[in-house]
C-alpha cells in the first residue's frame, strides 16, 4: 500500500510538506496528503489501469519514472506527494472546486512544482513536486 508518511518524502521535501499543510489549515482549506511514497509494483499498477486493466488512467509513469518511488540509499524519498482538499470530511475530487487553486497557489509559492496548473508538462491536480534538491 503507498505511504502517506511525511517521513517517506525526501529530506527536501519534508518541511515543505509541512508548511503546505500548514499554509492550506491558515487559507481555510482542510488538504490531506494521501500519497507520498509507492513501490514499483505498486506504480506499475497504476500504469496499468487504463490500458491492461480497467478503470481510467491515473498516470503516464511506470516504475522508476515516477517521483513518487524515488530512493536514497535503498530509503524511500519520495519527491513528491498527492494532496486533495478535504470538504465537510470528504475529499473533493471536482478540480473545478477553488480549493484547488488555493493548494495550488500555495504549492507554488512553496517552490512546489504543482501539476494542475495549466502550464504544467501533464494535468494532475493532487501532485506537487519538489522542483530542487533532487540529490
């Protein structure tokens, strides 16, 4: 099962977890990280769904090509998380809600690479990627 543990992100990328989250609670936005760090397996399933299995696409990485299973000395240190705004307990999925611009906005100013903007290489809303510090 992917991680949802800070501890799990790269060094990096931990305190900038952590004033995300903080930054979003300040803004009015509830946002949980739900994905920090997943096996190869476990991306090579995700990569699946869609072409070989059902269900819709989720993402264009395989194994190894993913920010999200990065290692360090055979230690996870994952350079990215997946992060959705939670209303009234429940995540809100519908990028069309401004939660998302606020996480988004945030992440940015964070010095977060975030994968809904437009300008972005591809359009995922949860992921925001460390953008320096990649050692």
């Amino acid at each position: 099962m992917a991680s949802r543990l800070l501890s799990d992100l790269h060094p990096d990328l931990q305190p900038l977890a952590q004033a995300f989250v903080r930054q979003c609670a300040d803004a009015g936005v509830d946002a949980l990280i739900y994905c920090t760090w997943r096996s190869g397996a476990e991306q090579d399933a995700l990569y699946a769904q869609g072409r070989s299995k059902p269900g819709p696409r989720v993402t264009n990485a395989r194994a190894g090509q993913s920010a999200h299973n990065f290692t360090i000395q055979g230690k996870a240190a994952s350079r990215a998380f997946d992060a959705v705004p939670m209303v009234g307990g429940k995540p809100q999925w519908d990028a069309r809600h401004p939660h998302w611009q606020v996480m988004g906005r945030i992440g940015e100013a964070l010095g977060l690479n975030w994968y809904g903007n437009p300008k972005a290489k591809f359009r995922e809303f949860p992921h925001f990627e460390l953008a320096r510090g990649w050692q």
